[in-house]
C-alpha cells in the first residue's frame, strides 16, 4: 500500500445495537498498513442547533442530561426526523423547545465526534422571533432561560457551558449579533 494513503477499507460488518436514536455497528477494517482492525461506529441521523436571538438576548434550554448525570444550558436543538430537512427540523426544533418561530440562516454544519459516530450538527441563525409554540416531546422537560448575548459570549469564553454545539454556536457568531 502506498505510504501516503490515509484510507481504511471497510471488509465486513454487524449490526450491535439498533435503538430508537442510533444504530451500533463493528466494522472490520483493512489499514493502510496491510494490517485488519475492529472500527465501531454509532450511526446517527443528525441534528440541528438553533441560536435564537431575542432583543439581544439569547434563548437557551436547561434541562438534564441523563447520559451526563447532569443539568446543561443549551441552544435549543434536536435530531433530524426521516426525511425531514435540517432547516424544517431547526423550525420545529426552535417553536417545540421555545415557543418561538423566525427568519433562519445557517451558520455552520460540522461532525460532533467524527471519532466514533457519523452524527452531523447542522447550525442555525433564528431572529425577528414571534411567539407561536409547538406542543414539546413527551419525554423532554425542559426551562427556556433568557441570557443577554454579551454575557452568552462571555460565559461561552469562561467555559461555563458544557455544551459543544452551544459553546461553538455563540462563539461562531460573536461580534455579528
């Protein structure tokens, strides 16, 4: 094999897991090298992340985290459903979780942990927010919390989230709102 080639071949595979939200899978894989590995993979069908500017306040989320064992603030956000754009998601996403609907623009789309999972985060700019709220998800309790943009960046900057698409989505857009 040629030196300079970065690709692993996929031989074979196995389904492990197939839950509600993602799929588990264990590849085998040829190397550069000549040599075979194990790749385990967690198949996702991606999602968004809404960060919704109100009268230059942002609006985040709280709510618990139940593989974190903790609460986290957060943009609000959610998994793409079948066949359903990221823009139609991010809409629904925003007014399900926050009650408010607006103009969107995408900011950024990106891999969240191109280390184990294909799950891509497709950002969103919401603004001229009017209230028109969906009915949320059954299992998800959640408190919107309104913070002033500058104090956002601040706290972004700080570390005080802990949260990566939050953290990434305000620092993205420091100094535009």
């Amino acid at each position: 094999m040629e030196k300079d080639n970065l690709l692993e071949e996929y031989l074979e595979g196995e389904v492990i897991l197939e839950g509600r939200i993602i799929r588990v899978e264990r590849d085998s894989v040829l190397l550069p090298n000549g040599h075979v590995s194990t790749r385990e993979v967690v198949r996702h069908p991606g999602a968004v992340g809404v960060i919704a500017v109100l009268d230059q306040e942002i609006l985040l989320v709280r709510q618990y985290r139940y593989a974190i064992a903790q609460e986290t603030l957060e943009i609000p956000a959610g998994k793409l459903d079948a066949n359903e754009s990221p823009l139609e998601c991010a809409k629904r996403e925003l007014r399900e979780e926050t009650g408010y609907r607006g103009s969107m623009e995408g900011v950024s789309t990106f891999y969240t942990t191109p280390g184990f999972t294909d799950e891509v985060m497709h950002l969103f700019l919401a603004r001229d927010l009017i209230w028109d709220p969906l009915k949320p998800d059954e299992d998800e309790f959640l408190r919107v919390e309104r913070i002033p943009w500058d104090k956002a960046v601040q706290m972004a900057r700080k570390n005080l989230f802990k949260d990566a698409k939050t953290i990434l989505g305000i620092l993205l857009l420091q100094g535009q709102i």
